[in-house]
C-alpha cells in the first residue's frame, strides 16, 4: 500500500456547526458533573454525541412525547395532507370540562366548538404543552387519538427511535410508553431540519389565547448567553423533570436532552452545563469537501498520465478544539500501481484521519476523473518503463 500523508486538519478544513467530540477520542477533555438520571450532548451537523450517560436508558417522555405530536403535523402540512391556515374545529374529546384525564395537567384551555387554525393549534402544543391541543390535532389529522398515535410510531421506526414507543399523543403517563435521551435527540435533530417556520414556534417565549396568556416552560430562552432557540420541556411525578434544548453559536448547533432532573431549575442548569462545555471546549470541522483535489497519482497504460484523487462527498467531524492542531490526515491506495482503465469516482483506497497515533475515522478515496486506456504504442512504452 502507499501512503500520501495530506495537510494538517487545523489548515486544511472548514469550521461549520457547534460542536461535540466522539465519545472515543482519547483526548477528549472531561464533561461536566451532571445530576439526573440520563442526558445527551449531540451535534446536529453530524450526529455526534460529545458526551451521554445512560443515554438509551428507557423512561417516561412525558411531555417531550409532544415533539413526535408535532412532527407529525408537520409532516402532514409538508406532504399537503393539511394546511397550516386549516380551522379545525374542537370536539369534546379535547375539552378539559369534565374530563378527568387532563385534571391539573397543561392545557391551551380549548373548548368543544372552537375553531382554531392548524398553525395555532400548533403553537397552543409547542408554548403552552396543551394536552387539549394535541387531541384536537390528533383528530383532524388522523380521526381521532389511536390512529394519530398509530402514525407517531411510524415515525418513530423511520427515524430510527429503537427505544421508543408512544401511547398517547400529549405524553401523560401510560403503561408502555417510553422513550431514551439518544431517541429524544434523534427526533430533535429531524425537528430542526424539518420546515423552518415550524421549528420557529419552539422559541417563543409566550402565547395568548382566548386572553389567557402562559409563558414557555423552557427558562433557557431567556438565557441571551446561551442563544437557545428551542425544544421543550416535560414532567410527571415518575418522569421527573425533562428539557430539550439546542442552542446556536455562530454556525454551530448543539442538542442537549437532560432526562430525570431534580426540579424545574435543576434540569435548566444541567442542560446550561452540557452547553457550555460542548462550544467551549469543541469544534464542528469539515474534513472532507466533495471534488477536492487532494493528490494527483501516476496511472499507467491510459490516455492521460496522471488522475486527480479526493472524496466524492462532503465529510463533517467533531474533534475537541484542543486536538486539531494534532489532528493530521492521509491516503492509503489499496495497490501500489494505479492502470487504466480507471472510471470516475473509482475506489482506489482509504482517506485516514488520526489523532496524535490513533486512527479516528476512515473515508474512501477515489478518482476525480476517469483515465481511458491508452494507444497501443503508449501502452508499450508504458509497460517497458515499469518492467526495465
């Protein structure tokens, strides 16, 4: 094999999104002590988690359950199945009178005749965690709670939410029902790239309806030194205190899901700790660039003497910003002698990304162009150059 050794990474790539670092680099600096029962820190440019604890632990979603709800319905707005400026109108299965299922629990205060759009039905789920609003969405969209609950998990084995399984559409408790920190932050990551405007609702601070007014139970919007733009919190007596939260810093993003916090401000502070440390301490790089040319290599018996190699497609990694300068990369080519006929994009061997002596991630390397096989007087010439 030969070995073409590349530039250093801390020269050679693009810094993009918030960061997180693989849980196996060795160098990797030490997470911060946090108190509750599971968590995850991800990246959402790339899926890395910096750090976790008991992260596919199943427990109670409570109302992180809503994230799904709403994913739903934004699904169905995108595949034009409904419309955001839909009026919906309420049945009684949504009405909180007399309705024990919702006594003391969250609500939008909706009433059984009342016409309300998708999009603020959609709000009263996001801001104000309404139980009522959610069945008034399961009802319109699916026809009614089951079968809205039905296509929650669809969902959940699309995204690949191997832990998950939902059986309600607000999130109180129910036997069966359970998610994990790694599910919940998956989910949270298709959320964010989903529709724009949707995921715009997870940030507002308060929502009025029908006079009432009720502040985001998410205390991290108001914290400006964080820039957290989202998700939603959650809580019942067996759940303990939930918070999903992803905060921007530039062109970076992170995700942090806190499980089984002690108390409202408890959850709060755990997630503000996996923030900080997570921009403070690691960098979003891009190590690869689709089409960029990283060496060119002799090829023998073709109509061109030489062929460009690099990635086909674009590569993101999270590395601690403490390792980058350390961080190097280079290419193997599985054989010592390139020959034509060569196609475009045709493996020739492996890109190899190390930290200090450990190899930390692998890519293909392959042709930016194709290389024909040359003319038979070429071909000789080629074949007594590399035999004599």
């Amino acid at each position: 094999m030969k070995f073409r050794a590349l530039l250093t990474v801390s020269l050679f790539v693009t810094l993009i999104h918030n960061a997180a670092a693989d849980v196996a680099l060795d160098h990797a600096p030490q997470p911060p002590d946090i108190q509750a029962a599971s968590w995850v820190l991800m990246d959402y440019t790339t899926g890395q988690v910096l750090t976790a604890h008991n992260e596919h632990e199943k427990r109670n979603p409570a109302s992180l359950t809503k994230l799904m709800t709403g994913y739903v319905v934004d699904r169905a707005i995108d595949s034009k199945k409904i419309s955001p400026d839909d009026i919906v109108t309420v049945g009684p299965d949504a009405w909180a009178k007399g309705n024990p299922v919702f006594d003391g629990s969250s609500l939008m205060f909706l009433k059984a005749g009342d016409k309300v759009s998708v999009h603020d039905l959609s709000r009263g789920l996001i801001v104000d965690s309404g139980n009522d609003a959610c069945v008034a969405l399961a009802d319109y969209v699916a026809g009614g709670q089951r079968e809205f609950v039905g296509m929650m998990n669809h969902y959940v084995n699309k995204l690949g939410m191997r832990d998950t399984h939902f059986e309600t559409v607000h999130g109180l408790d129910a036997p069966g029902q359970h998610s994990t920190a790694w599910d919940l932050a998956l989910l949270s990551r298709a959320i964010i790239h989903g529709e724009p405007d949707f995921y715009h609702m997870y940030s507002e601070k308060s929502l009025t309806w029908n006079g009432i007014t009720q502040q985001n139970r998410n205390g991290l919007l108001w914290d400006d030194t964080l820039n957290v733009d989202g998700l939603k919190t959650g809580h019942t007596a067996s759940a303990g205190f939930n918070i999903i939260a992803s905060g921007v810093y530039g062109n970076r993003r992170l995700i942090v899901v806190v499980m089984g916090g002690e108390s409202p401000k408890g959850r709060e502070e755990q997630a503000r700790k996996l923030l900080n440390w997570g921009r403070q301490n690691f960098d979003t790089v891009q190590i690869l660039t689709k089409g960029q040319r990283f060496g060119t290599e002799k090829v023998w018996y073709g109509d061109n003497e030489t062929v460009d190699v690099g990635a086909d497609q674009d590569f993101w990694m999270v590395l601690p910003k403490s390792e980058l300068a350390r961080v190097k990369a280079r290419y193997i080519l599985d054989k010592p002698d390139l020959e034509a006929p060569m196609a475009l994009h045709q493996r020739i061997g492996e890109i190899e990304l190390h930290d200090r002596d450990k190899v930390i991630a692998r890519w293909p390397l392959v042709t930016l162009g194709k290389v024909e096989q040359g003319g038979m007087f070429s071909r000789l010439s080629d074949f007594l150059h590399k035999t004599l």
